[in-house]
C-alpha cells in the first residue's frame, strides 16, 4: 500500500475447510509457562493461549469466554468461528494450531501493548509509514476504537475543518480515518494468517489489511518487502486485491519496486457482509485467500527480481485510506460517514511453520 508500480495479475483456484475443538481445564495464571504453542486452557470464565514470548512459552493474559449454546438452526455462512474450533485445509496445505489471536472483545481502547494508533508520516518508525500516494485524509488515533460486539471499527469522516492535530500529506485534506498497526510489538514469520472484516461502503475509500517487513527501519522500502492481504476498491465494491511489493536492486526507493497482484472479483458486495481475508505463508512460498478460497500463489521462481525479501518477519497493519480523485478507491461519491470493521486477526501454524514475536 505504500506505492503503486508494474504488476502482473494471474488467476486462482478453490479449497477446502474443516473443524476441530480444543478444551482443557484446571488452574490458569496469565504469565505462566505451557508446553505446546497455540494450545487452548478454559478457566473461571477465561479462554488462554500458549503464545511465545522473549522466546519463551506462556500464557496469555486470556480473553473473557462462555460455553457456545446449542445452534438452533443452521449458522450463517458469514458468521465467524471460534479460534481455538477449527483446524482446516487450504489447498494442500494444513492450518494447524492456533499461535496468537487478537478477538478485539470490548475494552475502553486498543491493546497498547499489540497496537499503536498512527498519524500520518513518513518515518519508517511511524508504522513503516503512511499516508503515501498522494492520499486526502488525516490518520487520527481516536478514528480507531472498539465497540460492544468485539469489533474493531475504523470510522472515517468527511470534513471541512481541519482537525487540530495531525497532518495530511495530500493535496486534497477533507477526511480524517484511522490506521493502527504492531510494528515493534509484535512480529510474524509464516503460518495462515486471516482477518475477518467488513469493508467500508462508498467510492474513494481505500481499506486494507497488509504487512511490511520488520527490517523496514534498517534496509528501508521496498527492500523490506510488502504483503498486501487484502484492499479493497471502494468504487468496485465486488472486487479486492492482493499483492506482494520487492525490490530488484535491494538499495534505495523506488525506481526498483515491482509488484505482482490478483484483482479478485468475490461476487458479492464486501461492505454488505463480513468475508476472511487470508495470507498462507511458507519459506519461499506466500498464497492469498478471500473466504478460504485460493486467488494467488507466489514465489521466487514467479516473481521478476533475484530478491525474495519474505523469509524475515513481518508486522502487521489495517487501515482506511481515502482517495479523494481517480485513485485506487475510485473517486469520492459524496458519502460523509464510513465504517471498517475488523472482526478478529488470527494466526495458526501451517505446515508446521509459524512464529510469533512479541516484546
């Protein structure tokens, strides 16, 4: 999402899902060590995860749970599933344990010790950067906030006053949205990561759930590499896309930056449901799904430089952009108000693979 360059699109294929359910019981003390990566413990009302942290195995402070109740009809296909419910296939490749999750369940605020909430610029250290192509809305931290269903809600506005703090780096300033991300809090490298979300409705809005390499601050862009999960085109509201971003020099920006993306046509309305957007990481290997569905499959034979900066890891950021002119998200059609909604972030094991890192 940082910048645009030459792309090559391709084409997708299916997959296929299963279930599993995890349970144990027995004293639980956020903190303390467990033996096995993504195994789940229910106690007193808490559901916890054995994370890895400062290379070490723990439990994790454990977020508020009760028993599910008896479905008395069939569950809606866009409703969401239990993390710690479900092992699945995705092509021919196994989701195994669950690693780490961030549910977003009702809190005053973000989680500062995943999230940081940013401002626009252009320092590496602010989130690898943002507000880049020429964007027209000011990323405010209170844009960002959660509400009483577990979700978490970018709200982006149309103004006419500038706010009071802040900065926009456009030249047409009249939004303010918001944009968090876990850079220096909490890395990934491979497993399936997915994100369950609900796309802002009205042309000119310009979500997306995406990764920057964590050596960004030291080698700089594009040589950290970028992996855009999902956008979304807000004035083709059927359609998302996916795509990795390299380098084919490895120093400086940006006459070296490629990208190869899939336009992927879901063939229904993004914004009217919420749909799971997936990334299937391996070494030298990086698949896109959207609802579990193949869109495209890359790696360093497909890709046209020598470099394949993929295998370090990567943070993780959601946002909503605003393209006030003909840019990604169309035009602004004149809406004044529009709602992001992240359901949940989850990453599981692959193939056997996956880390996580947390400071």
């Amino acid at each position: 999402m940082i910048k645009r360059g030459t792309f090559v699109l391709v084409t997708f294929s299916a997959i296929l899902c299963a279930s599993f359910f995890q349970q144990a019981s027995g004293a639980v003390i956020s903190g303390t060590s467990c033996s096995t990566i993504g195994k789940v413990k229910i106690d007193l009302g808490k559901k916890y995860f054995c994370v890895s942290r400062n290379n070490s195995l723990v439990w994790n402070k454990g977020i508020n749970w009760s028993a599910p109740k008896p479905a008395t009809s069939p569950t809606p296909t866009n409703a969401p599933s239990s993390p710690a419910a479900e092992v699945f296939k995705i092509n021919d490749r196994n989701v195994g344990a669950l690693i780490w999750a961030e549910e977003f369940n009702p809190a005053p605020a973000l989680d500062s010790k995943i999230w940081t909430a940013r401002y626009c610029g252009h320092s590496a250290s602010n989130g690898g950067g943002t507000c880049h192509n020429n964007e027209s809305q000011y990323f405010l931290p209170e844009a960002v906030t959660l509400d009483k269903l577990g979700n978490a809600v970018i709200t982006t506005k149309y103004i006419t006053t500038k706010p009071s703090v802040g900065s926009c780096l456009g030249d047409k300033c009249s939004f303010t949205s918001g944009r968090f991300d876990t850079q220096e809090k909490v890395s990934f490298l491979y497993g399936y990561i997915e994100a369950r979300i609900k796309f802002p409705v009205g042309s000119g809005n310009w979500p997306a759930f995406w990764m920057l390499g964590s050596n960004i601050t030291s080698i700089g862009w594009p040589n950290s590499g970028e992996i855009d999960i999902a956008e979304g085109f807000g004035n083709a509201k059927t359609k998302t896309s996916s795509a990795v971003h390299y380098s084919t020099t490895g120093s400086g920006c940006c006459d070296n930056h490629l990208y190869d993306y899939i336009k992927y046509d879901i063939g229904q309305d993004y914004s009217a449901n919420f749909h799971t957007y997936g990334l299937a990481w391996l070494p030298n290997e990086i698949s896109f799904y959207v609802d579990r569905k193949l869109t495209l499959r890359t790696s360093p034979s497909t890709i046209r430089s020598k470099l394949w900066p993929f295998n370090t890891p990567n943070f993780l950021i959601l946002n909503n952009a605003v393209t006030y002119g003909n840019g990604f998200g169309g035009a602004w059609n004149g809406w004044q108000s529009s709602e992001m909604l992240i359901d949940y972030v989850r990453h599981y094991e692959l193939d056997g693979q996956g880390k996580v890192f947390l400071k």
